[in-house]
C-alpha cells in the first residue's frame, strides 16, 4: 500500500441511515415510475421533455431529506447533509442503478453538482445568490461548457474560445461541444471555459466565466446523438458570436481557469464511477433474472457453465472496483484530492470498464430484448462508453499514473 496509515471503509450512521432511506425510495417510487417516465416522453414527442413524474419524484425525495446528498457543505436549509466522499459513495452506487431517475431526481445529477461546487468555491455572492441558490433548490439546471470540436479537448489547454476584455465587460467568441444540460427544458447558466491571456503560461491562459443561457450571442446550435440516443439534458454545440458578459461573470480571477476545471473533475469523477457500480449492479441482477427464467436446449440458461463463469466474475470485478473507488473517496476525504489524484485517475478508468463488460454481458445474455429499450441494458452501455471519454478519456488517466510510476522508479533509482 502506498499511504502509511490504516484504510477505514466503514460507512458512519449518518450514511447508512441514508442508504436505507435511499434504498426505500428507489423501492417504493424511482422503480416504478421508470415506466411513466418512459410513457410521458414517449408521448410528448420531444427528446428533451421535461416530463411530470420527475417533478413528483423530486418533491417526494426532498420530503424524505434525500436531497444534495452529493453537497460535501452542511446546509440545513438545502437539505445538503455536509457527508464525506467515503459516506456519500454507497448512495452515489444506489442513485446509479436508475441513472435516468434517481440522481435528478435527488438533485444529485451532473453536471449540476459540479456546477454547484465551482459555485460555492469560486463564485462572487452575486453568483451564489442568482445560480447556486435555486440549483441547490432544484428550481433551474445547469451546463459545463469546456470541450470544443476543433481542436483535441482531452488536453484542456487547448480551448480556443476566446474571453477579451472591453472596458467593463469580456467579449466571448468560440464554438463548443458536448454541454450536458444545455437542452434540459430548466437550464438557465453555462459555466464557460475560455482563453484571457494567450500570452501567459500555459495553464495559466484559461478562465472560467458564467454566462446566462439567454445572452445575446449564445445559440444553441444542435443536440449531439450518443450511440443513437438524444439524452433528454442534451449534449449541446454551442456557438459564441460575440457574447457580452460583465467583468463580474469571472469565477475566481483571470488565468484560474485550469484550477478550477482541477477542483471541479475529481469529485465529479468519482461520483461517475460510483454510479458505474450502480448499473453493473443492476445489469448483474438483470443478468442472474434473466438467465433462471429462459430455458434453452432443455435446460435454463443459468445451467451453462460460461453463464455462471459470467456471473462468478462480474461479483469478483464489482467488489475489486468498488474497493478501489471507496480507497479514493477516503483518500480524497483524509489527504485531499490532489494527492488521491493516482487513485481517481485509475478508478476513472477502472469503473466504466467493468461496467461495460458486465453490461454486455447481460445484454448477451437477453438476446435480441438486450439491444432493445424494453430494458435499460442498451442505454446503460451507451452512457458506459461515453463515459470513457467524458471528464478525460482513458488514455490521459493512464498517461498520468503512468508518469507517476515512472518518476517513482527514477527517484529511487537516484537515491540508491
């Protein structure tokens, strides 16, 4: 083990008091209400329908205090319980197994939760009263706007919108791509990553900057496809024609851009692999269900030896994952996020994976019906697959380890 001190990955009271609260709720609404959803975006006849029973689901989980579990910030009056990383990922893993649902539904859902935290860490008292409040009430949404189609955005020194400055205000002009949330029928901020100083050093060129959804300038271009699937917060290019924001729109200050993108992606990274081990979950159920009910060549599928080999090692994997991301949830809760940096890094690449083997897997295992929406399996893999591109893809986190490896081994070399 490369940390000194003893793990604990025991869960506190606080936690598992929500986890059974948490468990009850998925139980007793978020399960039953997959099919209305289904139904009431089937009958609105738009992709990005903000549909009714997510409403009902969000007022009955506040009225639970099942509300920003995600939000490390204690404040009684959000319903934000202040739980560690370590504490919130078991919820994080149960929101994930209906990831339509359940994390909205909670106000648990990205991009909005990193979105909050920039907010409360960087943002002006102006910013906080005007975006955080109602994000944090589940009144509005929000979109993270960095990744851009020119140019390579898994280096994220490479943005190219332009922010120059004009007397009192930024002049914003670029292109980007992949804003989740921009078409969510409540999205009202974007918070934009873009270049003030050309001129300064490299990570020190980029800021960020909040720009309200209606400001002139701002067009919403299109809804990306993922895998076929317009996803009802969207996936937006944006376009930024000469866009006026007032010099109080910065976050932080001019050239902490970089840092904040930093600050904001660990947490969010981890968070999406949490709620990977959600949906390996209920792919693995999915899986086991379907394999004892259907009968092939005179015996039930479960009775195949590759099946239960399948099964055996989809359990293996999960827990090997799950145990990975709780050692970063304490890591990031004992000596911080920097210094858990390895550890993110490899459970961001760790966790989609596993998922999307176990998933296939289960769609293999479902026939035709795998691949169809009849289940969530083919939804569920396509959100897997994203998501090893989505906040770095799995080349950059292996690149990091792998420099960090490297200069370990050249470090003890020196000294010995």
């Amino acid at each position: 083990m490369r940390r000194g001190n003893a793990m604990d990955f025991n869960f506190s009271d606080r936690s598992k008091e929500y986890q059974e609260k948490l468990l009850a709720f998925m139980d007793e609404h978020i399960y039953p209400a997959e099919g209305i959803y289904a139904a009431q975006m089937a009958e609105s006849g738009n992709p990005h329908f903000h549909p009714p029973i997510l409403e009902e689901l969000k007022t009955e989980a506040r009225k639970r205090g099942l509300w920003n579990l995600f939000h490390p910030h204690e404040d009684k009056a959000w319903g934000s319980p202040g739980l560690s990383n370590l504490d919130y990922a078991p919820l994080a893993e149960i929101m994930g197994r209906s990831p339509l649902l359940a994390p909205e539904a909670c106000n648990c859902n990205a991009p909005d939760t990193g979105n909050m935290e920039v907010l409360q860490l960087f943002g002006t008292e102006e910013h906080k009263e005007k975006w955080l409040k109602p994000l944090l009430a589940g009144e509005i949404a929000s979109a993270f706007c960095m990744t851009e189609p020119d140019v390579a955005s898994s280096d994220a020194t490479n943005v190219e919108l332009s922010m120059v400055r004009d007397g009192d205000e930024y002049v914003l002009n670029g292109r980007k791509w992949f804003a989740s949330n921009a078409l969510h029928a409540n999205c009202k901020v974007l918070i934009v990553m873009g270049k003030t100083d050309v001129e300064a050093p490299t990570h020190r060129q980029q800021s960020m900057m909040v720009v309200p959804v209606g400001t002139p300038g701002v067009t919403i271009v299109r809804g990306l496809p993922v895998f076929g699937y317009l996803d009802r917060e969207g996936h937006a290019e944006i376009l930024f024609e000469d866009v006026r924001v007032p010099l109080t729109a910065l976050l932080a200050g001019e050239g902490d851009g970089f840092m904040i993108g930093q600050a904001r992606l660990g947490p969010g990274r981890i968070h999406h692999c949490m709620r990977s081990i959600g949906m390996a979950e209920r792919a693995l159920d999915l899986m086991i269900k379907r394999a004892q009910g259907r009968v092939t060549f005179g015996e039930p599928i479960a009775s195949r030896s590759n099946i239960q080999d399948w099964i055996a090692e989809a359990r293996i994997e999960i827990e090997m994952v799950r145990l990975l991301t709780l050692k970063t949830a304490w890591l990031m809760d004992t000596v911080g996020n920097r210094k858990a940096r390895i550890e993110i890094a490899a459970i961001k690449v760790a966790g989609p994976q596993m998922a999307l083997k176990i998933i296939d897997r289960a769609i293999q295992v479902h026939g035709g019906g795998g691949v169809t929406d009849d289940f969530p399996l083919a939804s569920f893999w396509a959100h897997q697959r994203t998501l090893r591109l989505a906040d770095g893809p799995d080349e950059v986190h292996k690149r990091t380890i792998a420099r960090v490896e490297l200069k370990r081994m050249r470090e003890a070399i020196a000294a010995s």
